[in-house]
C-alpha cells in the first residue's frame, strides 16, 4: 500500500458489548530511506443503518529497521454499544510505502473489580 491508500473490511455480527476487543496487525515499512512511513489503523462500530457509534484510531509510524522485518501493533478498542451490528477494521497510509500483515480482531473479557 502506498500514500493515499485504503484497505478495510465490515463484519456483520453480534458483539459482545461485556468485553473489549483488541485489533491486531503487523506492517512491513517498504518506503525509501529517508522516507517515514505514516498511516493510521482504526476499529469502528457501526449500528443496523451503518451510522458511525464509535471509532478508535491509532496513529502508526513503522521503523525502517537494519533487517527487514515487520512490526508487530495492537491497539485496544472499547466495548461496543448493544446496538452496535457491524464492525470495521480501517487502514489509511498517508505517508511512505507499506505492507500489511496478520490483521485480526478478538474480543477480550474485561475484569470488573470491586
């Protein structure tokens, strides 16, 4: 993917609104030396119309590292609405060249304390 790229996917399902749910992915920066790679990862939820509940971006910056290699990221996204009937996984590159990787979303038990 290069700047001014998209790559997303929609999943229609019912969401556990008890638990948070954790985006994973990994990104090999493949852009010039000198050139740092920008992009930003999001999770969304969305209700029955596609109307936007809530989204979590994450800003990401990959390294050019001495031995080519990926980096791996996850970033946290709070509990959906019970309305929620559709989630989003997006990836904007504004900057440099990159490859995406490993992308998956698991929902995660949230320990309440008393």
């Amino acid at each position: 993917m290069s700047a001014g790229s998209r790559l997303f996917q929609v999943r229609k399902g019912t969401f556990q609104t008890e638990c948070a749910y954790y985006l994973y992915f990994r990104v090999f920066n493949k852009s010039a030396a000198g050139v740092q790679a920008e992009m930003v990862a999001s999770v969304a939820y969305l209700d029955a119309a596609g109307r936007l509940q809530r989204s979590t971006p994450l800003l990401v910056e990959p390294p050019h590292k001495s031995s080519p290699s990926f980096s791996s990221y996850f970033a946290i996204v709070p509990p959906p609405e019970p309305t929620t009937r559709f989630l989003a996984t997006i990836f904007l590159v504004s900057k440099g060249s990159v490859l995406i990787d490993f992308v998956k979303v698991a929902a995660h038990e949230i320990e309440r304390q008393n």
